[in-house]
C-alpha cells in the first residue's frame, strides 16, 4: 500500500481530531519565549538541552517531520531561519498560520522525509527531528538525506523508538512481535484492517541498528543522547524508558 499517501491522511485528520502533537503554541508561550523562557521537545516529555543548540540567532534549521506548529515557532521566536518540512499540509498550515501571526518567516515545504531534493546540499545548520521515523519504512535513507543538506559540523537532533517497546504485549508486557514490528507485517490481518479504516497512521519500529548505527553509517558522530518514558498511559513507563533523544553531528 501507499503508506506516504495514508499517513498523509492520517495526521490531516489527527489535526481535524486536535491530537496533542497538532496543537500550535500559544501566543502566551511565544511571549514567554521572548523573555527567555523557552523549552522544545523531540520525545514526548523532556525537554532538549539547550546546550545541544548552537547560537540560535541566525541559524538555518530544517524541522523535519516537524508540523503542527510546536517546536518551529519557538525557534523562529528566538532567531532562526526555519524551514518545516512535514508530510501533512494541514499539519504545515498549523505552523504557517502562527508565521503570519507573528511574521515569523517560517517557510514550509510539504513532503516525504526520504526525500529532500527539494533542498541543495549543505542547506542547513541543523535538523530538528522529533519522534516521526517511526511513520516511514526506510530510516536509513532519512539519514543519509540528513547528511546531505547539512553542512560541514551541521547538527541532527532525532526523537527514535525504542524498537522493544513496540514488540511487547501491552498488557503483559510479554515479547510478542518479532523485530523490527511493523504495522504491515505484524499485525493480524483484521487488526491492520481496523486501523486503515480508522485512517490511524502506521508505524514501523526500526532496530538501533538503524536509528542509531544508521546514522554513523551516513556520516555522523553521535555526541549525545537521554531516554525519555511515553507522556500518556502506558506500563512500560513502569520498568524502562521507551524513546531516545539524540544529537549529532555531520563528520
């Protein structure tokens, strides 16, 4: 299936749905930026360290897979030049609508994450990624798109999966998908169904491998990383935290 096209779809309507990662900032948060008081996320709940950030003035920024109006906002709030690259256009016109507010200058580019041939090489300082591989087939593809329009000690910040988190029963947290799970190949035939139906988006869970190797393998050094639990219900927030935070840099 066309699963570019599906979760295109998906996240249109999860937007229609006011879902928690399409809701914009607001006008009190960006007048709290202003003064200083700002925070970003590329997992669900904690915040970026700013000392990942290099001086934000200035800086040429790709969000990719960035829509809704979140993190791009707060960064063209303090300075940067932002591009926001997202497979949904209604999630890009979350970011557009607060740019015209506020005459944040935010460009936006409607498109799949695999491709960014839109943008020369060496086009940006740095990638912000939040937790959104999850939704392509191909990872390490994304990567090597990454090196190429970055420049020369240009930054990745990526939000990744936990591939584990994805193979457990969700109730007795017993290994029950094979690596790597994905909705097209794991699930039981009526279950895919039920979620193409719902227009749920569907997700793949990489191996670290790929998140992570696959990142040295397209050129980057990993400088940092943190853990971080899921923001909502969930028992593996009880015994091991489920998403990563990275942040590297183009060798």
């Amino acid at each position: 299936m066309d699963i570019v096209n599906h979760n295109k779809s998906a996240w249109d309507s999860y937007v229609d749905k006011k879902d928690r990662w399409t809701i914009p900032v607001t006008d009190n948060e960006l007048s709290q930026v202003k003064k200083g008081d700002w925070s970003v996320v590329l997992t669900p709940k904690k915040a970026v360290p700013k000392h990942w950030f290099p001086e934000l003035n200035g800086l040429k920024i790709l969000g990719l897979a960035s829509g809704g109006g979140q993190q791009g906002p707060i960064l063209a709030t303090l300075g940067s030049d932002v591009t926001i690259f997202d497979n949904s256009e209604k999630q890009l016109q979350q970011d557009k609508s607060i740019s015209d507010k506020f005459d944040l200058k935010i460009k936006t580019v409607q498109g799949d994450m695999r491709d960014l041939s839109v943008f020369p090489d060496a086009s940006f300082d740095l990638i912000f990624n939040p937790c959104s591989i999850l939704f392509v087939d191909d990872v390490k593809t994304v990567w090597k798109e990454c090196a190429r329009v970055l420049k020369p000690n240009g930054v990745l910040m990526s939000g990744l999966v936990n591939p584990i988190s994805l193979q457990l029963d969700e109730e007795s947290l017993s290994l029950k998908y094979k690596q790597p799970f994905s909705d097209l190949h794991s699930l039981p035939t009526e279950e895919l169904e039920e979620l193409k139906t719902n227009n749920e988006a569907l997700i793949f869970g990489h191996s670290l491998s790929d998140q992570i190797g696959g990142q040295l393998e397209a050129g980057f050094m990993l400088t940092d990383l943190f853990e971080d639990g899921w923001d909502e219900e969930n028992k593996t927030n009880e015994y091991f935290p489920a998403l990563i935070g990275t942040r590297s840099i183009k060798k």
